[in-house]
C-alpha cells in the first residue's frame, strides 16, 4: 500500500478500473471503488469510505444524462483527495433519467479538505457537461489516457487571456435571432448548491451557462460550493430580471435577490433541464404574477459589494439571518398556541403540560375533547416558541462562521433563556459564539486534526468559551437589562404608549419586510408572553399597521384605478387577501415602482393604526395570521376601526400624491387602460 503525500496526484492509473464489471448495482460499484481507493492508500479503511458516499448518494440519486455517474463524499477516512474511475461493462443504474451509466468517477475528498483540492474536483465536475470530453474518456485505450484526460480538465495550461465564459454575450452569441431571443431580458442570474458542494453545484451552474449560450442570453452564476464561491456584483443582481435557484440546501444571501422574478428547483434538475429552466425564468420575467424572491434587496449602487462589506452592513446582515431563521418558530409557536386557547380557554396554559402528560384520547380530562385538543396544541406551540432565542443565537452565529457555529450560537441562546437574559441574551450570545467559532477556525493546526475542526474542535471549544462568558460575565447584567425593558413596557401609560405605537407603525411600513420592518416584528415577537399585557399590546401594533400597506394600496388602485398601471390594478386584487393575512409584502410591486410616493404614505397609515391600538388597548396573542387570528384578538371592534383608519389615511395620501405630485417613475398614459384614463 503506498503512503499519500500532500503533492500526491489526484487521479493516478492504479486508481482507474477499465472496461470492467463492478457489480449489478451501484452500491456494489461504489464498494469497489472505494476498496480501489483504500489498496492505493488514498483513504484508510473501504468500509467508511464506502458508507460516506452512499450516504450522499441516499440524499439525492448522482446519476447524470449521458451515461454518467458521479458519486461523491466527503469522509474523514479520506486521507487524500482522490479520483477513482470506472468504465463499467455492462452499464450500472444510478438514477439517471436517461438509463445506466458506464463512466463512474468516485470523488473522494478528505473531511477537512482545503479550497484548492476542491477547486480540482469541481474542474472534473464542470467538464464532464462538455461532450467531447466525455466523449474522449469512452475512446480512451488505457488507464495513463485517461489520467492524462481528467488532468488536462484539472490542471489545464495557460492560456492566452480570453472573454470569461461564465456570461455568455448576447450580442456576440446570437447568430440567428429567435422569437426568444428578442424578448429576451438583459440578463438572468443564477445560485447553485448542493449538500457537498463537490460536483453538482459547479455541473448546474456549466449547464445554465449552455443553456444560455444556446438561447443567446447571459447568464451570471455564483456557486455556492466548498471551494468557495465569489458573491454576485450587486449590480449585476439588481440588473438582472429574473433568478434561478438551483439547489439542495438554502441559498447563501437570499435576501440579496429580493423581489426578482424566481425559478427555483433542487440542483439535478439545472443539470438535466437548463433550457427548460432558462425558458421559465424567461417567461417569469415578462410576468407580473411570477413569484418573486422575499424580502429587501441590498441597493445596487452602495458600496457594500461582495468581500468589502463595511462592518455596520456585515452586523446587518448577520443579524437578519439570525431574525429570519427564527420567524418560523415564533409564527408555527404562535399559531398554535393562539389556536390552543380557543379550544382550552386561556386557563390552559396552566394545565397543559399536566394535561398532555397524564391524559390520552381515551382518558380525557375535565373539559374533554377541546381541553385535550387545547392543551395539546398549547404545549406544541410552546415548545416550539421556546427555540426563539437559541434559533436566533444559533443562526446569528451561523450567519459567521458557518455550519461550526450553529453548536455553540445555540447553546449561547439556550443559557441566555435559562438565565433569563431573552432575546437581547440571544442577539449578544449568538455575536460572540459566530465571532469565537470563527477565530477557532483560524487556528494554525496539525494537519491529522484538520478534519476534525468542523465537527470537533470548533463547536467543543467555541462552546464552551461563550458558555463560560455567558455565565460567568454577561448573564446577570443582560437579564438585569431584559428586566428593565419589561417593567418600563408594562409602566407605559398615556402619551407615552402611544408614542411608541407611532414609532412601531412607522417601522412596520418603512420597508415592507426589510431589516426596520423586521427589526419592529422581532421586538414585538421575542417579548410575547400571554401574561404581559405591555407584550400583546406592541403585538397587536405591530400586526395591524404591517397590513395597513398591501390593504392601501389594494383600496386605493380600486377606487382610483386610473392612476395605476394594468398589472398595478392586478397586483392591487392580490394584495386584499395579502394583507389580510398580515403578508407586508404584498405592497411591496407598488412601493418598488414608485417609493417616494407610496412609502411615505404608507408610514403614515401605520403611524396612526399604531397610535389607536396603542390608545384603545387592543391587545393580540399570536404572532402571525392577520384577521384570519382573530379568536386572538382582544378588543377586536377597535383593532378592525384602527386598521380601517390606518388604510383609508395611506390610500388617501397615496392618490393624493400621485394625482397631484408627479413622480419620477409615475407611469406614462401608455401604460394605463385608455379606457379608464377618461374617467
């Protein structure tokens, strides 16, 4: 068995298995493959190897048209990064949906593995979409032409400068013009990924970047994959008119692409359909009704581009990854404990757990059904509810230094809870344990550790030095300050509640889902306790003037339709139903058009249904929903006179504006309905 070196090549001939039968599955091709590996002494035992690349191969089938199979892993048996190869005989079924694959390339790389062995990989990934290479690996008469083959792709020559590939010119690509092509938009962007970041992710981004070549259309891609990746330009993502997600695990920056038209798939399908997904995204752009990317995009011209964030960006940024990965718990909790009060009474919470634990369907207790029902759904939301604050920390810390963050960012939200702390516990906890996991992975280490950095070393030591902070220094005097901001809410009387009404309306109508909008939702949502008024009441601010913006905007192109745009008049019948569910965003096509007009009128409704909720002591239990909650609803008749008012003010104000103000993007008469312009 030879030793590796840190040189070693990636492919050599006693790694290369020609025209042989492997096996009758692709389980069987992989374990000898693996044991190829293993007796060239590129990982340590066959088994694990073996066991790592099924294991990838269970999350999604590595077949891919052509004939081709490329299972792939990551494993701490690998001891070098490696390519084993295979042209099998008879041909073997790995999920391709165009049959068997004779060419098999197991990639194997180490756990801990650097971005310039991954780099090579993803060189071998890209190139197996080129027909002529795949073409030459089956034409090839021995292991050396194949070695020499795979290192052409991986360690390719020199070459004189050229035009990047990566976005094909529509100008210079476009030979003869076809109906798409001329309606073709500026450009599309794209992201991929996939669990591994090996193979998938650079294949897809290759194949969209075929596909647009064959359409005459550019197509820019930011691959997400474990040799890095380089973010988009800002610019050229608020350029584009639509965005393919191609991937298998969330995408990085989302919020990036807010409000662009969006086709989105898992990985395989970018490889198996481009053009099908290029046509879709082309038709998404031209439609009105497409779905759209959420949230707040980061403007173009600012000059937070990729890499050179300024810090209070990088905080931003952070901060709201950490707020948005917690919004599903609060509004799943929310709900279902809201729901738990309407079958059990507000009693229940008392008794829930209790209730849950010493009673069944066929022992119900006093009340029974619905206090059953109740109590079950009551104990659900809570649970759920309680992972705010270690949700909040852990992706806080996620959002800095990756996956080895999310240990230690979840541990300092849990000891932020346990110390009473809250959810200001869990925004400090989750900075210091992303900012300590990352300073661990800096650490200059042996290289026989390095795989053990991710899974290990960094969640075991970054752990225990942010619980140790936690306990020993911050958290007294941050619950000491939670309890503070509790007892001056619950003292707010008069003018000065309602001030912060004001203030809390103005937040929840200034971006319309963006980091203010989310920054009132979230101090709203982390101090919701059905035992503090103060908290049900910012609640109910919050939830009524975040649908005062859709629910304007749907009054005002209705009575007033001549001032908007045709496919205005048809985003205006959505945003009914938008904002009645409490969904900001539904006002977010008109805001976008035409913001100095429609935002500063939106705020204002949201002021003053903020200061009435505020003023009439309308209070609210559950976090999410809308009217459709309003079981949830204390004093309902005023939350419904409170939003009333808030609407009919920002749809007053907006036809006012635009009929007497005239705007730099207000639409041209060729834009609205001749017949309705002479009304």
């Amino acid at each position: 068995m030879s030793t590796p070196t840190e040189d070693q090549q990636i492919i050599a001939e006693d790694l290369i298995v020609l025209d042989a039968d492997l096996g009758e599955s692709k389980e069987a091709v992989i374990e000898r493959l693996a044991g190829v590996l293993a007796s060239a002494g590129r990982a340590t035992e066959t088994d694990a190897l073996r066991d790592a690349a099924l294991a990838r191969e269970a999350q999604s089938a590595t077949g891919l048209p052509g004939g081709i199979a490329i299972p792939h892993c990551r494993s701490e048996a690998v001891t070098s990064a490696s390519l084993g190869f295979a042209r099998l005989s008879p041909k073997v079924d790995f999920g391709a949906p165009d049959g068997p694959a004779d060419l098999v390339f197991l990639i194997a790389a180490p756990a801990g593995a650097g971005s310039a062995h991954m780099k090579l990989l993803s060189s071998l990934a890209r190139a197996l979409v080129k027909p002529e290479f795949v073409t030459s690996l089956r034409n090839a008469s021995s292991a050396a032409e194949i070695v020499s083959l795979v290192d052409g792709v991986i360690n390719p020559a020199a070459k004189p400068a050229a035009p990047a590939a990566a976005a094909v010119d529509t100008a210079k690509h476009s030979a003869v013009e076809t109906p798409t092509q001329a309606t073709a938009p500026k450009h599309i962007v794209a992201v991929t990924a996939c669990p591994t970041g090996i193979a998938h992710t650079y294949m897809a981004a290759d194949s969209l970047v075929a596909a647009g070549e064959r359409a005459g259309v550019t197509v820019h891609v930011e691959t997400q994959g474990s040799s890095g990746s380089t973010p988009l330009d800002p610019a050229i993502i608020a350029g584009a008119e639509a965005v393919i997600f191609a991937t298998d695990v969330g995408v990085k920056g989302r919020e990036r692409f807010a409000g662009k038209p969006v086709v989105s798939s898992g990985v395989k399908r970018a490889i198996n359909e481009p053009d099908v997904m290029l046509t879709e995204a082309l038709r998404a752009a031209l439609n009105p009704d497409a779905a759209r990317v959420g949230g707040t995009a980061v403007a173009a011209g600012s000059n937070d581009s990729a890499g050179e964030l300024g810090w209070g960006t990088r905080i931003r940024q952070i901060l709201l990854t950490g707020v948005s990965y917690m919004i599903p718990f609060v509004a799943a909790g929310g709900l279902l404990i809201a729901l738990g009060f309407l079958l059990g009474g507000y009693e229940i919470k008392d008794v829930a757990a209790d209730i849950v634990l010493d009673n069944s369907l066929t022992s119900l207790p006093d009340g029974g059904l619905a206090a059953y029902l109740g109590a079950v759904l009551f104990q659900i939301g809570a649970l759920s509810f309680g992972f705010l604050v270690p949700a909040l920390a852990g992706y806080i810390s996620y959002a800095i230094a990756d996956r080895p963050g999310l240990a230690p960012g979840f541990t300092a939200g849990a000891v932020a809870v346990l110390v009473g702390a809250g959810f200001i516990g869990g925004l400090v906890g989750g900075l210091i344990a992303g900012f300590v996991a990352l300073w661990i992975s800096k650490w200059k280490i042996p290289a026989v550790l390095r795989g053990l950095m991710p899974v290990v070393i960094i969640p075991l030591f970054a752990t225990l030095i942010v619980g140790a902070i936690m306990f020993l220094l911050l958290g007294k005097p941050l619950a000491a300050i939670t309890s503070g901001l509790t007892d001056w809410l619950n003292g707010l009387s008069g003018s000065s509640v309602i001030i912060l009404g004001i203030i809390l309306g103005l937040m929840m109508c200034f971006d319309l889902g963006g980091p203010v909008n989310k920054a009132a939702y979230a101090f709203a949502t982390a101090g919701l306790s059905v035992t503090d008024t103060a908290s049900l009441r910012i609640m109910a601010a919050v939830m009524a003037a975040g649908m005062v913006p859709p629910l304007a905007m749907a009054l005002a192109s209705t009575v007033r339709s001549r001032l908007f745009t045709e496919a205005e008049r048809e985003n205006g019948k959505a945003a009914w139903f938008l904002g009645a569910a409490f969904i900001s965003e539904g006002a977010i096509p008109f805001a976008a058009a035409d913001p100095f007009r429609v935002i500063p009128s939106m705020m204002a409704g949201g002021a003053v249904t903020g200061a009435m909720i505020m003023a009439f002591n309308v209070t609210l239990s559950a976090p999410h929903g809308g009217i459709f909650v309003f079981f949830a609803i204390g004093n309902i008749l005023w939350f419904i006179v409170s939003l009333a008012v808030g609407t009919i003010v920002s749809a007053f104000l907006v036809v006012s504006a635009k009929q007497f103000i005239k705007g730099k993007n207000a639409p041209s008469d060729a834009e609205l309905d001749p017949a309705l312009a002479t009304v």
